[in-house]
C-alpha cells in the first residue's frame, strides 16, 4: 500500500471539496477500495472519508423511498419498506458478500466497486486494460469462465461483481450525484459504461463527483419481485448468473415486466428484449424461454464460459415462472 492522507468530510459541500483535489478516492466501508490499495492497484494521494454524510432511508412525496449513499447495506436489507415493496432489492443484497462485510459496506460503495476479474487483481505480470490501460486483456484468451458474454469488447471482457446493482437496474433506480459542476440525477442504467476501448472507466462519474443518494420509483411491480443467483458455492461468491425480476398478471397476460441479470456484462444487464417479448403475452415457460434467447441474440461467449448462454435461459424460466406462478 502506497502513503496516502486521511480527511473526514463534514458534510456534502466539504467531500466535494476535498474530492476535488487530483489523486483523491472517496472512502465509504472500505470493502472494496481498501483490498485495491492493497493490492497497490488503487494509489490515490488523498481517501476522503464520506461514512459521515447521509445514512438514512426516507419515504418520498410519490411514494418511493430515497436512500442515503452511507446506509449500509444491512441496513437496506432489513429495512421493512425494502423487504415488503422491493423484495429483490433485500434478497439481492443477502445474496451478496458474508454478514461481516454487508455490515460494513455502503450503497455508495456498492455502486462503484470493481470488477473480480483475477487478472485485474494480478499485479505480478497479468495484462489488464482495465488495470493499465493499454497493455492488453489476458482474460479474453486466458480463463475466462465467469467473464462476459454481453457488452464485451476486445479491451475488456470482465464483469460486474454487485448483485445489489442488478436490482437496482431492474427497479429502474435514480443515482444522485453532486460536485463542483452542482447536482444532477441520472438513471440507474446510464451509470455504469460499457468497456468499449477505455474499460479502465468503469461509469460516467466525473473525477471529484460524490453519490449522494439512490431513489426507488413508488413500483406497486416490484411487491412482486425476486432474485435468483447462481454460483459455484453457497457462501461467498459472485455470480456466475444472476436474475432480478418482476412480474405482474393481468387476466391472463402479463401486464409489465422489469428483467436484469448479473454476471453476464461489464455492467448490470437490463433484459430491455426479453421484456418486450414478455409485455402482453400468455405466461409459458416456453415464452419464458423464448424471452431469454431474444436478449441472448447478441452474445459472444468465450472458450470457457459457453454455459452461461443455457444457464441464463434456465435461470430466467425459473424465475419468471416463480413469479407467474404467485399469480395463479
């Protein structure tokens, strides 16, 4: 780990501030930048520490609730507003890390975590763009198993590690942001990139912008939703495949849908093809299946993660028809 200095903002106005200096991270738990500054893959000058700054999950004027960037994620699991009109943000976030670090890590955090690849976190001699920009990805023909098969590119091939994001890209969240530019919102999908040629830019944050806050629609959909996440063991592991989903029947058909998946792109994937295929139509697992292969149209599996196109369809089936299924 390389020296550093330590500043705790009081407030907003003095994070941004102190953000704003070249060289400065914004620390939240430290779940994630503390391993990179470790690992010596993180050397920011300044760690700006923002745990002080909004915590709190408040209910807005239409119904949906705003959360604070520090509420740790336990905090958002538990809170009853969450579990009874979000369930698949709560059991996304269950789904994610042990107990120790979900007590630890915060919303903000979550958002902005990086990626799991082994060669991004292989200091010793691994080539990684995302990394080093501009030395190569070694994932693309090394062991490429949990890595993409949507959005990729040839600079990059990662994925995104957050179940929590996948949720909040299917409840199509708001992310609240401030900086010395001032305030704005964006929605939850536009945040995160697309690795294109620069995957060592992983979203859209200017350099000193702080999140704030993240809001939920009021979703009357989303009492009806769920996450289902594959792995390789039960405990502690990313996603080979995930699925954050809601349903809604209207007398027989299928009145609106929201579909993301995890594990599968550099970003949490929002199944915008799957959804339309579903709108309107007789719930079957055969529509279900031929939802999942219409988002798949465009993938490009690598030589080691070619499963994943079949395990997403069958993940997909399931949930969707889990869904479907309470309606009957």
């Amino acid at each position: 780990m390389t020296p550093f200095t330590y500043a705790r903002a009081d407030g907003v106005a003095d994070a941004i501030r102190l953000g704003a200096e070249p060289a400065t991270a914004y620390l939240g738990g430290g779940t994630n930048l503390v391993d990179l500054m470790r690992e010596t893959i993180a050397r920011p000058d300044c760690v700006v520490d923002v745990t002080g700054l909004s915590a709190e999950i408040a209910e807005t004027a239409d119904g949906g609730l705003l959360i604070g960037a520090s509420v740790r994620n336990t905090a958002l699991a538990e809170h009853p507003a969450v579990r009874m009109r979000y369930p698949v943000l709560a059991r996304a976030i269950l789904a994610g890390a042990s107990p120790q670090i979900r007590n630890m890590a915060t919303v903000g955090g979550n958002l902005l975590q990086r990626t799991r690849c082994t060669y991004f976190y292989d200091t010793d001699g691994a080539n990684c763009n995302k990394r080093m920009p501009g030395t190569g990805c070694d994932a693309a023909e090394g062991f490429n198993r949990i890595h993409a098969i949507l959005g990729a590119s040839p600079a990059c091939v990662a994925t995104h590690p957050s179940d929590m994001c996948v949720a909040f890209a299917a409840l199509d969240a708001t992310v609240h942001i401030d900086g010395v530019g001032g305030a704005r919102t964006l929605p939850f999908g536009d945040l995160h990139r697309l690795p294109g040629d620069r995957p060592d830019q992983d979203t859209v944050l200017a350099p000193g912008e702080l999140i704030t806050a993240i809001s939920l629609p009021a979703l009357p959909l989303a009492r009806h939703s769920t996450y289902r996440k594959v792995r390789d063991r039960a405990s502690y592991a990313f996603a080979l495949v995930s699925v954050a989903a809601a349903l809604r029947v209207d007398d027989g058909r299928i009145g609106d849908v929201r579909i993301a998946l995890g594990g599968v792109a550099h970003k949490p994937w929002r199944a915008l093809k799957a959804e339309a295929v579903l709108r309107g139509a007789v719930p079957s697992d055969a529509l279900f299946g031929e939802a999942a292969l219409a988002e798949l149209a465009d993938a490009h599996p690598l030589r080691d993660n070619g499963f994943k196109i079949e395990l997403v369809k069958r993940t997909l089936v399931a949930v969707l028809g889990d869904l479907a299924g309470a309606h009957a």
